[in-house]
C-alpha cells in the first residue's frame, strides 16, 4: 500500500488575496495567547457571512484555511481544514494493508478449523470491504471536488448540467466523457489499464453495497462475493486510483 502526507485543503497563498498590512503580535505568556485566540474564534463564528477567512499553519508548512465549528454542545474546533479525498485515500491504504495481513493468517488456518476459518474471515471482511468502499469513495469525491462551480456542460442529447447535475452522474461517465471535456485529460486512452482497474473496483464496491443474493444448489447466497473478495489484489486499484488523481492534478498525492 502506500503512505502519504494528508495536507490541508486550501492553501492562503492559493487564494490570489491581496494583503494591505501584516500585524506580527508576540505573546509574552501562554494565558493571554490564550485568550486572544478565543476571542479571534468568537468573532469568526458570529462573522461567517461576512467573508471572514482564518489562515492557520501547521509546524513546517505553508498557512492554509481554517475550518470554524461549534458543536450543539457548544464546543468550538477550528484548525487548518483538511482535504477529506487524502484521508479517504488514507483510509483505503490503512484498511487494505491491514486486510493483507489477516488474509495471510486466514490463508494459514486449515479448513478443517471451521470455526477458526469463520472468526479471522469476519475480521478480513471488515478490513477489505472498508478499504474498497473508501478506494473508491476517494476517487468519486476527488472528481466532484474538481468539477468548477459556475460549469454548464453540454451534454450530447443537448441537456445542460450544472456542477450538482454532473456530481450525480456515475463514475464511468465522470472519468470517459466529462473529466475530458473540461481538462482535456483521456485516461482511458493513455492509461486503458488502470482505467479498467477503477472501474472494476467500483463494481465489487457496488456489489458489497447494493448486496444481491446469489442462490446457489448448496443453499448459499453470497459465495461469488466471498470468492471475489478472497481472491482481491488491492496493491493493483491502489497504483490505478494514484495514478488517475495526479495525472489530472499532479501531485495530489504525495507519498512519505
């Protein structure tokens, strides 16, 4: 699997703000940091709809926007806003490596443990099947994160979609016909391989979702996704869903 840096979302040096004054203010003790920094956080929650934009750093990194929340509890949270495409990617990695290592010991356990057989297979499921649903869950939010606001899109029956028309549309015709349309990037000409590897990942995704039995002779109903799943190779969708999302911004993805 793969190991990568999770960044903020928006970077301040990415907004094209121009600045008419920079004010350094330097705390002489932690309480009155402190109390000025509650005070910035009041003022932004009651100040949303004004346009007001908090930058924040992260030690060794460049300031980035951050997100205000408060809770119905009335705790307030506010940090440089993550990118959530990188920790769904993230997600995938984690769970997908982790579910290698449990097919492994399953692998191990002779079929005539039965029991033992059950337990570890329930673990593998849970790891393989949360890793292919953030897989591809990564690479359909990356790709409504990328559609521009203001698009209207011609379609070939001559419909116009907006960016919430085109979000809803499937992943096939996101990656073959709008993605080229507005970026010019054909993955499925240049890279026809990973491009059936994505789309092959979304069906057992679609499988495990939108579950259908399978009534078989011998009584069971789900043996061919069981099968599928026990027979997964997640480095290969992995290397695909990588390279479609720096190919069309690059460096999306940033390994460690």
């Amino acid at each position: 699997m793969k190991s990568i840096k999770i960044r903020p979302l928006t970077l301040s040096e990415n907004l094209n703000l121009k600045v008419s004054s920079v004010k350094n203010i330097k705390f002489d003790n932690p309480e009155k940091a402190k109390a000025a920094i509650e005070k910035i956080m009041d003022f932004v929650s009651k100040s949303k709809d004004k346009g007001i934009i908090v930058a924040q750093t992260l030690r060794g990194q460049p300031a980035a926007v951050a997100t205000n929340v408060t809770t119905k509890d009335g705790h307030t949270f506010q940090f440089p806003e993550p990118n959530p495409v990188l920790l769904y990617f993230k997600n995938a990695c984690d769970h997908l490596a982790k579910s290698q290592d449990l097919l492994k010991e399953l692998k191990a356990i002779e079929a005539i443990q039965h029991e033992l057989q059950y337990h570890k297979f329930l673990e593998y499921f849970v790891e393989v099947t949360t890793g292919i649903t953030f897989l591809v869950t990564s690479v359909e939010s990356f790709i409504n994160q990328h559609i521009p606001e203001n698009i209207a899109y011609h379609s070939i029956k001559g419909k116009i979609w907006s960016k919430a028309d085109i979000e809803w549309k499937d992943l096939k015709t996101k990656i073959k016909i709008i993605i080229p349309a507005i970026y010019n990037l054909h993955f499925l000409k240049t890279n026809e391989k990973e491009y059936s590897l994505i789309l092959e990942v979304q069906d057992i995704r679609d499988r495990l979702v939108h579950l259908k039995t399978e009534h078989k002779e011998n009584k069971t109903f789900y043996e061919e996704i069981i099968k599928c799943l026990l027979d997964f190779e997640p480095q290969k969708y992995v290397d695909a869903v990588f390279l479609y999302l720096n190919s069309l911004q690059a460096n999306y993805i940033e390994e460690i």
